[in-house]
C-alpha cells in the first residue's frame, strides 16, 4: 500500500509510507464515511530521524493507493483530511486521524423542501458541494413534497433513499470510492472472493482467521398494524412464525403518502438479529455495502451475508480484516453486479 501527504500550506506532495508504524481504514454502511488513521514515528531528539518526516497538520490531504504491482495497481481508495492528532508520548507515535469527503455531507445543516426522486437529490447535493459522482443508483420513486428541517445534507440523502425504499423493498447505501461519490442497493455488488475456512471448494485456501455470532431480540418487531392518516385502522401485517416462536412485539404504522401500504408495513417488521464477526486474511475489496459468500463450519454459517463495517489494520508487516456480516440468504436471490474495478 501507498500513503501520500498533500501539505495544503505549499501544495507539495510527500510519500510517508515508510514513516508510519501502523494504519487503520474503514466504514459502516450507516454512517457511509470512511475514515483512515496512522500512527507516525515520533522521535523529538533524533534529527535523522525527524529530518524524514514532514510536518502533518490539520486540514492536509491523504490519498491512500494500492501497491504497484496489486491487481488494480495504483487504485486511489481513499482520499481525504487530516481531522485530529494525538502524541502518544515523547519517544513514541504520533497518531493522526482522517475522514473522506463524505464528512461535508455530514456535519452540514439545512432546510430544504424536495419533491423529486432520491436519486435527483443525491445528484443536486453532490453537486453543490464539488464532489465527483461516480454512479448515482435509479429508484424511479418521487419521495412527494417532503419537508427536511435542521437536516444533515447526509441525512436528506438517507431518508430520500429510505422513503424510496418502502416503494422499492430496497435498502440503499451512500460512500465514497476514493473522489468518487456514489449511492447503491444494499448488497447489489457481489464479490468474487469468497470467505471461506478452506472445506468447502476452495480446499486448502481458507482465509478465515477466527468468527463468532450472536443473536439478539431487542429490537424484534413481529406484527405492524396500519393506520391511515386520520388513524383508521386499515390492515395489518404479522411475521406469524416469529410470534409463535418469540412472543408478540407490535408497532403502529402510519400510511405514508406515494408509498405502497404492503411494502411500507412489511419495511417495519424486523427479525431477530444476528451479529456475525469475522477476522479473515486482509482483503481490500472486503468494504460495506457488498455482498459476499461465507462458508464457515466453526459457526455453521453458509450463504450470502452483507458486509455492514469493515476495519484494515496494517501492522508489523500483516494485513487482517475484520468485518460484521448480515445474513441475506442461501443463496443469491437475484442477478447481482459482479465486482470489478475499472
């Protein structure tokens, strides 16, 4: 990998991939920011040594490449500012703390009325504030004249995309690839690279370094019974299995204007939850937001699972990836966008 510093004081350009003694990259699929972290050599009474290392200041830009000869060489994947710095001690690191271009979306307020598709509002808010659109994904589903008070830009784009999605049955993302901006379906971009303890056809090339799972009902919500907007009860949608199973746990739904009353009421149920962890063989293409297969016999799990968060760490010469996963399926349900990058 590849860590280039941009000092935006002289505009000058440093590689400091040999500097740094750790560094970490990641994401969420709910909070959509990326954020990348290093630790810096700090050594105030060793000139030969502090002679190599150029001032890091708040503000200053990181680009973080893959290697020369990795597969897509030199592939930008991340790029944005330096937010905070912390010395660990005097003869120790210095720790430094970035977040990609994303971070404007979300620490940026407004009030703003729409009534238009979640994809003509991501499109007008990307726009506005210079970032490049990589691909912008169509729901074809006007949100109405919706009204967003004290909003993050990020938040606008979010609920749009959500209001879409009780239309649509879909759950939509938003992050950045490198300087490129872009919104898609939960899980549409299938990876190639499956994760897999090696007893499956991928005999002897395991990548699995240890997993474990959870379950949790806190948030379980069985049944939705739907009211229109003078509160008249209108139907009601249950999840009969995990009532008999768990217990009835009920919420009230409102009609929503320009949304399909079956899929907005069917959006409310939620199951029981799994947590899934898993720390595997580094991998860069391993980012929320993605699909990919999972065979594990420790834990029994075997299907499709969605990457949720994703964190890198390069440390002492190794590259481990953890992830939490959510289950989708057995197997995919529909066609999906095979990775590639191009």
């Amino acid at each position: 990998m590849r860590i280039l510093l941009k000092k935006i004081s002289n505009g000058k350009d440093y590689d400091i991939t040999h500097l740094l003694t750790k560094y970490e990259w990641g994401g969420s699929v709910e909070k959509g920011v990326r954020s990348f972290s290093f630790d810096v050599i700090n050594a105030p009474y060793d000139k030969n040594i502090m002679e190599l290392i150029p001032p890091i200041a708040t503000g200053d830009l990181i680009s973080f490449y893959t290697d020369p000869d990795y597969a897509v060489p030199n592939y930008l994947l991340f790029y944005g500012q330096v937010e905070n710095m912390g010395k660990k001690s005097n003869k120790g690191t210095i720790s430094y703390t970035c977040h990609d271009m994303l971070i404007h979306l979300t620490r940026s307020e407004t009030n703003r009325t729409y009534n238009e598709t979640a994809e003509a509002i991501a499109m007008s808010i990307c726009t506005e504030f210079g970032l490049t659109p990589m691909y912008i994904v169509p729901t074809g589903v006007s949100i109405g004249k919706t009204v967003f008070e004290d909003k993050t830009y990020f938040d606008i784009i979010s609920e749009a995309y959500k209001k879409a999605g009780l239309s649509t049955g879909k759950n939509y993302y938003m992050a950045m690839d490198g300087i490129g901006f872009y919104t898609q379906e939960e899980g549409k971009t299938m990876l190639p690279i499956k994760i897999s303890d090696g007893t499956d056809e991928n005999k002897g090339k395991g990548n699995i370094l240890s997993s474990s799972f959870e379950e949790s009902m806190s948030d379980l919500v069985n049944r939705v019974n739907v009211y229109d907007s003078d509160g008249k009860f209108v139907t009601r949608v249950e999840d009969a299995e995990s009532i008999a199973k768990y217990g009835l746990f009920e919420v009230n739904y409102t009609v929503e204007k320009d949304v399909d009353i079956n899929a907005g009421a069917n959006k409310q149920l939620k199951p029981i939850e799994t947590i899934i962890k898993f720390e595997v063989i580094g991998e860069v293409n391993y980012i929320s937001g993605r699909s990919v297969m999972v065979h594990d016999t420790a834990t029994g799990l075997d299907g499709e699972f969605l990457i949720v968060n994703d964190s890198h760490i390069w440390q002492k010469g190794e590259y481990i990836t953890t992830l939490n996963l959510k289950f989708m399926g057995l197997a995919p349900t529909e066609q999906k966008i095979l990775f590639q990058r191009s």
